[in-house]
C-alpha cells in the first residue's frame, strides 16, 4: 500500500496540481472574455452551455500536467544534482513512467480540445500549439535567455486563447489578449532563473516593469467595459500579492527569495484571471474563478510549485 501510495504521490508532484488550478482559471477568464455565459442565468444554464467549458477544463489539465511533467523529463539529470528529492533522480518515479504519464495528458488534453473545437475547428489546433510550445520550452527554450521567458510565456497566452475559442467569432475579435500573459508570465520566468543561485537586480526591474504594464493594461480594458470599480479590487488584489515578495527579492535577492516571488507570481495568476473575468463578466463569475485560489495555495502546500 505504502508504495502505491508513494508512486500516486510522486505522479502528483510531477504534475504540479497548484498550477494546474492556475490553467484552468486561464480558461475561465478565456471563457469570461468570449462572452459565453455574458448573458447566461443560473436559471438557463444548462449541460449543453457547460460541458464545453467542462472539456476545455480537462484540456488544459491535460496540456499543463503533460507539460509540466516533460519539464522534469528533461531536467532530470540537472535536477539529479539541483534538486535530487524531486520523483524522477530520487527514483520515485522512473524516465520511462514519466514520459508515458506525460504523453498521456498530453493526448488527453489534445482530444479534449478537439471535442471541443469539432464545430470550428480552433480549439484542437490551439491545444496542439499549446503543447507544441511546452515541449519546445521544456527542450530548448528554457536554455535560452530571452526566448526562454517568451516561450514560457507563450504556453499561457496560448492556454487563454483556448478558453476564448468558446467562441469562434471571439478568437477573432480578442486573438491580442495572448500576448498579456505572455508579457506577464514572462516576466515571471525571468527572475526563476534566480531560484537556486540568486538572481539580479537588472532581471528584478524587467519584471516590475512587465508587471505595471499589465496592470495598465487591466485598468485600462475594464474602463472600456465600464467594469473598472468591478475590476479594481482583483487588480489591487493581484498586485499586492506579486509586487510584495518582488519587492523583498529586490532588497534581497537571494535564491529563498527569488523563490517565493517566483511561487506568488504562478499562484496569483487565479486573481489575475478573477480580475479578466470581473472586467468582462458579471461580479458573482469572478467570485468564483477567485474561490479557486486558496484551492491553489492549499495544493502548493502540499506539493512544489516550481
């Protein structure tokens, strides 16, 4: 028992569950921007409205776990000497075991897309981008110091993009909206190089600057929707949350806490999302992708997030 016990654990930690709530806050807030349920009751929602966002859901479980566990794949010799407790060098979990759990989610979260996007066919290509773009960062981007971040950046923006595609004719109008995470995520992957060596002053101030650009941005699009009260109390939110352990690496930036800025920038993407969905959805809408956050920061308790 004690090694089933072990092994489900060790897949867990492949995975990153803490995240995996992040992603699927991306799909919300994708769904959120679509208008899908803009002008949906609770009275008129119905299976045929929520199984679309339901699949979409797995998909990007699917995509982000797959992903994140070709991560540890490719660093697991790096990680052998970095970080030897992680599953696959403490021998927990074997390469091979990880490759087929990775490539399952992988398929799981393709075909999920694909059912998906069957009608128009966006969601399917977009979940294979998706998955095209975290392979290529867990191989060679990540080694690069400025496609890298981009790279990082673009498997969100991606993820966005997949929830937006609810609807087609959105795809089309918001496409622009993927390149916000992109900056935003990064900004984060810039300074997660620092986590085990300390990182830069330099690096430190490119992520703030990414960081107020967003914040403009989110100000600026929930004006244009008259949701900017609505809105403002998530982005006050959001910002607190990153700005505070930035703003502690910066006086000191030492690996500790170059670490926790890292941690707060992944987890407080559920109130960044929260926030999308307060500027382009309803208040109750948003309350609910929020309720996803100490779900996250539960999980990344138990489990690693970086």
């Amino acid at each position: 028992m004690s090694y089933i016990v072990s092994k489900v654990i060790g897949y867990l930690r492949l995975m990153r569950p803490a995240n995996i709530i992040t992603a699927i806050a991306d799909i919300l807030a994708g769904v959120a921007i679509s208008g899908y349920f803009l002008h949906v009751t609770f009275h008129t929602c119905t299976l045929d409205l929520i199984l679309p966002v339901v699949c979409l859901c797995l998909a990007t479980i699917g995509l982000y776990g797959g992903g994140v566990v070709f991560n540890d794949v490719f660093d697991a010799t790096l990680d052998a000497v970095e970080r030897p407790e992680r599953p696959i060098p403490s021998g927990v979990i074997s390469k091979t075991q990880a490759i087929i759990l990775g490539s399952y989610l992988l398929l799981v979260g393709i075909l999920a897309a694909f059912s998906v996007g069957r009608l128009n066919g966006y969601a399917g290509w977009l979940a294979l981008a998706t998955a095209a773009s975290a392979l290529s960062y867990n191989k060679w981007g990540k080694h690069h110091p400025v496609w890298g971040p981009l790279n990082m950046g673009l498997c969100r923006g991606l993820n966005l993009l997949l929830g937006i595609s609810i609807v087609p004719a959105a795809i089309e109008t918001y496409w622009w909206m993927g390149f916000i995470p992109i900056i935003y995520i990064a900004a984060v992957t810039n300074i997660s190089r620092g986590e085990v060596h300390g990182g830069s002053q330099r690096s430190l101030q490119i992520t703030a600057a990414c960081y107020a650009a967003v914040f403009i941005t989110m100000g600026v699009l929930a004006a244009m929707h008259q949701q900017f009260l609505t809105a403002l109390p998530f982005i006050l939110l959001f910002a607190y949350m990153i700005m505070k352990p930035l703003l502690n690496a910066r006086k000191d930036p030492s690996g500790p806490n170059i670490g926790k800025a890292v941690k707060a920038g992944i987890v407080a993407l559920v109130v960044m999302n929260a926030a999308w969905v307060a500027a382009f959805a309803t208040l109750p809408f948003a309350l609910a992708v929020l309720i996803l956050l100490p779900i996250s920061m539960l999980l990344g308790k138990m489990f690693s997030i970086t």
